[in-house]
C-alpha cells in the first residue's frame, strides 16, 4: 500500500506529467532555477516520479529575497515580466521590506479556483452573506479571497481591517452569515463590539467564522472562545502569501485542514532539521513545503514555508488531516524542548475571564534558544488575581515541560491587532 | 439638427429598448417604482423616446434612504434581494449613515466595462502598472477600478489609503507608471515623498494621475500643482456611488469629461431648481441626472447626483465634454452668487508656493446662504507673509464676486486626507 499523500491519487499522473512541463520551463526562463539545479546537478528529466521531488533542492525565503535584490522587482526566479502580471501581491514575512508575488491572469484563475475549493470545504455557499474583515491591498488573503467568496456566488461585504464600526453596521443590518479574518481580528472585534457597542456578538446571528493568516484558529482553547463569542463555528484555512491564498481548509467538524489545492501545488511534509521526507501518517509532525505545478510568475520549487505542523488524522479517504502548530521563525527553545509562543497562549486562554487570553513572550534576545525561565506576560481579566501568575507558571510547566515565569499585567495593556498579532516582544521594547 | 445628447446616436434604439425593458420590470419588481410611477401618473409605456425619460419623476438621494430604512438592508427600490447580490458597497455621502448599493453579477459586469471603458480613454493601457491609492473596501472607487484595471490587463497594485510608505516604497521598485486615487490624495502623496522621504516625487518617473472621487482634478491650478509634483499628466473621471464608480472620463489634452457609459445609463443635464431639460451645448451648466438602463440590483430612475457641471466643448464627434464645478450639498450662496469651495481652494492654489494650497471656508451655521464676508482660513507656505492675507480677499472678490475674510494659518493645521478632503467646516468645530 502506498503511504498516506496530499495530492489525490487520481491526480498524481497529472501532476507528474504538469511539474515535469514546468520543470523545463524554468529552467528556460528563469536564470535562478537553472543555475540551482546546475549546483545541485539536478535537471527536470529526473522527475519522474511524484517521490522524485525529493532529488530537487529547497528554496527558502532568504533565496526568493536574495533573487529580487538582484533582479528587481520580481527576482530572477521569476520566470515571467512585469508585462504579464495584472496583480502585484506583497508577502511581508515578520521582518523587513515586502518581497513582491506577482500573479499573471491564469496564475490569478488557480487562486480563485483553490481558493474556493478551501472555502467550500469550510462550508461556505452561495446563500452566505460574508463580511471580509482582513486586509484588502498587498495582503495575500485580501483580493484573492474576494474572487474566491464571489466565485462561490456568496455576497461578499468588503470591509478590510481597521474599521471595526463598519464591520458591526454591516452585521447589524446585511443578514450577514460569515466572518471571514484573522483568529485575532474575529477576537478583537468580539471584544469592540461588546466593550464599545455594548451587544452581545450573538445578536449578530452569524454561523461561520472562516479564519486564516496566523496560527490561533487551531488552538483549541483559543478557539472555543472565539467560537462562544459569536455563537458561530470557527473554521480554519492556511495558505502561504508566496504560494497561495489558502491550499489547506478544515471541514466543519473534523479535526484538522485537509490540502484543497488540487494540482497546482505538490505537498512534502519534512523533518525540519534533516530535510527528510515524513509521511503524513496520523500523528507524524514536520514542516510544509510547497512546489508549485504550474505557476507563471514567481513558481516555487520545494519551499520550505517554515510551518510546523502535525498529522491529526485521516479523513474518510485517507488523507492527511493536519493542524499547523506554528512558525519554526517563531519557535522558542528551553532547555532543548520546542515552544510555540501560540501554545502557551492556548494554554492562558483556558484560564478565561479570569485573564483576558493575550500573552506576549518577553525574549532576553533573538531566538530560538531562550534562556530559563521563559518570561511571559499575561493580561489579568475580571479582576487582579495574584494567585494567577503562579497558577500560570504551573500549567505552562505541566503542559510545556519548560519552567516560566509569569507577570500579570492590566487587560489591554498587551494591545490589540485587526491583522496579525505577535505573540513575542524583546526585552526593553515596547508593547505595540 | 438634433440637440447634443450624452447618449451616443447608434445606442439610442437599444437604450429605449432595454430601458423600456427595465422600467416595467421595476413596476413588477420595485414596490418604490411602482408606487412613485402611479403617484406621478405615469407608466412605462410612456417611454416612447429618449426625450420621454422627462415624463418620469426624479429621485433623490433621501428617497433612497428612507427606502432603505423602510425595507432594510437594500430598500423598496431594490428590484432582487440579497441572493442574487455578489457584494455590497456602500455610499457614504457627506453625512450620517451609509447606505448599501447591492451589486448582482450582472452589475458587476456592467461596472467592469464602464470603469474600463473610461480608464482606456484616460490612456491606461495593458503595458501600465498601476497603484491604486483608493479605498478598497466599501468604496465604489475601490474594488470595481481593481476589476477595471486588471480587465485591460494593465497591472494592479493594491495599496489603498492610509499606507503612503507603500505606495511610495511601490513606485520606486516595481516601475509604476500611474496613479489612481483622489486628486487630494494625489496631492497629499507628493508632499509625504517631499516631506517624510525626502525624495522628489518625479524620480519615481510616474507618467499619468488617473484621480476621481471628489471635485479638484478639474480645477486648473490644483491639477496644475498635482502635474508639477509627478511630472505627469493628471485626467479626471466621474462617478457616483449609487450609479456605477465611473460615468464621465477625460482623455489627455481634452477640455473635460465625455460620458464612458455606453448604453448603462441615461444621462440628463437639468437645471437645479426647476428640473428643466438643459441641452448640454458648450456653456450650459446644470446637475447632472441618472437613469440606469439595465441595472439588476439598487436601480435608479432620474436620480440627482447634485453634481453640478459645466459643458466645456464638444468633443469631435459632438458629444458634449464636461467639468464638475462641485456638489450642490457643497454650494454656498453668498449676497446671492452662487460659491463653491473647490473654486475658492482653486485660487488660492494660484498662489502657491507663497501658500501651500489647503484651505477651509468657515460657516456660521448650515447652508448654502452665508452672511458677507465668506470666512476662509488658507495655509501661508514658504513663509508667513501677512499681505498674503488681504490678497487672497481681492482675488476672491475679483474673481468670485463675493467679499471674504481671510485669515493665515500655518501649514499643516488644516489637516490633510488620504482620501476626500472637506473644504468646509462650521464654525466652532474643529479642524478634522
């Protein structure tokens, strides 16, 4: 029996013989991918099989960064010009200047494409009403996911970030049914609309909370809140803004995000620090990395996305069902034991109203090794609760195995994000 | 000879047609329609001509909000409901609540080409890469331009307002040749590359300034000081939010606007207060009225935009080219001339760089009637000069016709928009 896989076996042919084309069409036309697969002595005839990507070397983001430096804007991976690209995304990563992700108009009709397939597994149909509460400019889930809501034929309300007062009227008064956003943005504007309207978000009668763009929608405790909030089933969906706008989405009720992007991407699971092939089997964890099958514009070969995730299960076919328990740049490390800051927050949130469920990791310096113990802060929730620190301290050690030390600090004082929200600070600069 | 009409001769028959059409599916449909058209004792087979369209009583913008508030969220005059409705916009108007403009697929068609239609004929073109500095989220300038843009294959930058380091950080890497935005914003851009980066904003080598969305573009000196910033070409277009985002565009080196709607809408030329037809020959000036002809969802019939124009000229082939002078909620009557504020900005503007162009009337109470002398407050620019003063108050008057009273503040103070700027403020209030 083969192992467990994320492409569909009907489609593997199909990919073979697509990624083999667009194998030979970088090497054609893009100066990057022919002199990295001259090093690697790699040339496109040696995949000839789906488990032949293996042969091929990663990219990371460094290299896509290093390409655009050299060859602006689009990089010398680019295998297309500015002339055929109708669409200029930006992937901002967690640090520095944007890289930029062009999209020709058949690259733009495969986001739309795998884009709705992730939001129809999430349930969504033509009868839904969607308030589309994330970034609407360079960020990849912004436009994409408008084609993608009206590709389905559901009425899309275009309400973007930073206007939490728009997003309530539009609630309040369109029928709506769906929030589509970040897992802090559905959190933050529960907060507005009960701290700053005074209503329950309940009144609001949504059902659908599609959420995506940072880990939190996975964590259980964080989403239960969320969940208990709206009165509405959380959903998750991850994407990549390098690769595309969601290639993962979770079926109402199962327990992790099965791979919707049909052919346009080939799925590896890998050992992060060997680079190892991992079959997705239940329980197995690793990091994603994506090969695009046919892009034109900044095509992806073996991207290491630096997403962490773990195998939760099959679905009734056998595909892999996964959870993404973080960023590798994000994960800390104490005493050798892996730390995702996105799971001691899970953790604080089961201690909800008593804290009000924000964290921030405050680091010595940069990461990953951290000195112990581990330095958190915790908003208080009700009331101050001194006891709570140490009830923190106990539970991150129970749960993490790494020792912690916890500082309550006022509800708010951590700030609030509408896009994404950073779970670390250094020592000595400010909240945000 | 047959009066100058803003529909073209070779669409007249299908705009009775279809217009024909739709009036009886509104009767049918639109429980507004149907009453209004029997209070006024007219039904559509009355629209025997395109001249007939008089027959028919105007609408207006209050109208459509009771019907909304009567019928929520699209109101009596919506002709489907919300399941055949793909996105809802909103039109914010210059007070109080928004008011939902629905859009089917079909209207989102009819916009594409519209807005795409006019875009071409300001000279976008395929090869064009374009920043859109405008609002893209409810605004009807926003997602709708996005759509018009990437359908002539030009290619689209996503920035949106409020990110003026991106759009910056855009055009001096990915070889942006134009701009889309409001002309205040135009405007706003150039002084944050001067002031903030230090740079001249004709080193991004920008070619064309596609502004809209408020009066300014077609006021001589500010498109002036826009062209001087960018080192190139500013055209304007016209829309309104409850119609289609763009009706009227200029093409380069034209005197004015042509109506880019094809066979969309029915335009009138009236005047404001007896309703009368006014044929738009050069000089005519009057408001601006819209029948849509085929629109599914939120249509209109003999709306008043309360935009008031002025024919310029004729283009060659004698349809008539226009110019918005302002907006008849704007107009300020003053010993009984009629004022705009965009004119009194226009003057001051002349003045620049001895001003730095941003000013605002100050009114004692609602108008449009304001007891002499109108109250402006205009920024000095290089330098505070106080002749400056008295000589902004003798341009207005020789000029405008009316006495006013200038008083200088310092650069800065009246604030600045990223998207529509207000030119009026009443007294007492603060400066935004």
């Amino acid at each position: 029996m083969l192992p467990p896989s994320f492409v569909a076996a009907d489609d593997a042919g199909a990919v073979l013989a697509l990624l083999r084309r667009q194998l030979d069409v970088l090497v054609r036309r893009s100066p990057f991918y022919r002199e990295l697969f001259a090093e690697h002595g790699v040339a496109p005839a040696a995949f000839d099989s789906i488990e032949a990507i293996s042969k091929f070397p990663f990219t990371g983001k460094q290299m896509l960064r290093e390409s655009q430096a050299a060859a602006p804007p689009l990089g010398r991976h680019a295998a297309v010009g500015m002339a055929q690209v109708v669409r200029v995304h930006a992937s901002t990563g967690t640090t520095g200047r944007p890289s930029w992700v062009g999209v020709t108009s058949r690259d733009a009709e495969a986001w739309t494409e795998m884009t709705a397939s992730a939001m129809r597994r999430q349930g969504l149909v033509a009868s839904d009403v969607v308030v589309h509460g994330a970034g609407l400019t360079l960020f990849v889930g912004g436009l994409p996911v408008r084609d993608a809501i009206e590709r389905i034929g559901a009425t899309m309300v275009p309400i973007g970030t930073g206007a939490s007062e728009k997003a309530a009227l539009a609630m309040s008064s369109l029928g709506v049914t769906t929030l589509h956003s970040t897992p802090s943005y559905a959190r933050y504007l529960a907060e507005y609309v009960r701290e700053r309207l005074g209503r329950d978000p309940r009144e609001f009668g949504l059902t659908k909370i599609m959420v995506g763009g940072e880990p939190g929608g996975g964590e259980p405790a964080f989403r239960e809140h969320i969940q208990n909030e709206w009165g509405a089933t959380v959903t998750e969906g991850l994407g990549n803004a390098d690769m595309a706008p969601i290639l993962f989405a979770e079926r109402p009720g199962t327990a992790g995000m099965r791979y919707t992007g049909g052919k346009h991407v080939l799925v590896e699971l890998i050992d992060p620090v060997t680079g190892d092939a991992i079959d997705p089997e239940a329980g197995a964890s690793g990091e994603l990395v994506y090969t695009a099958v046919d892009r034109e514009c900044c095509p992806l070969v073996r991207f290491r996305t630096r997403d962490r995730v773990t195998v939760t299960g099959m679905d009734t076919d056998g595909a892999p069902l996964i959870r993404c328990i973080g960023r590798t740049d994000d994960m800390l490390i104490v005493l050798g034991v892996n730390v995702f800051p996105s799971a001691v927050r899970d953790l604080v949130q089961t201690l909800h109203p008593r804290t009000s469920g924000a964290i921030q990791v405050v680091l010595p310096g940069e990461g990953p090794r951290v000195e112990p113990p581990l330095r958190v802060e915790a908003e208080w929730g009700e009331s101050r609760d001194d006891g709570l620190a140490r009830e923190i301290e106990v539970l991150i050690k129970a749960r993490l195995s790494v020792p912690a030390a916890v500082t309550l600090v006022p509800p708010g004082s951590l700030g609030r994000s509408e896009m994404k929200t950073r779970l670390t600070r250094l020592d000595g600069q400010h909240t945000p």
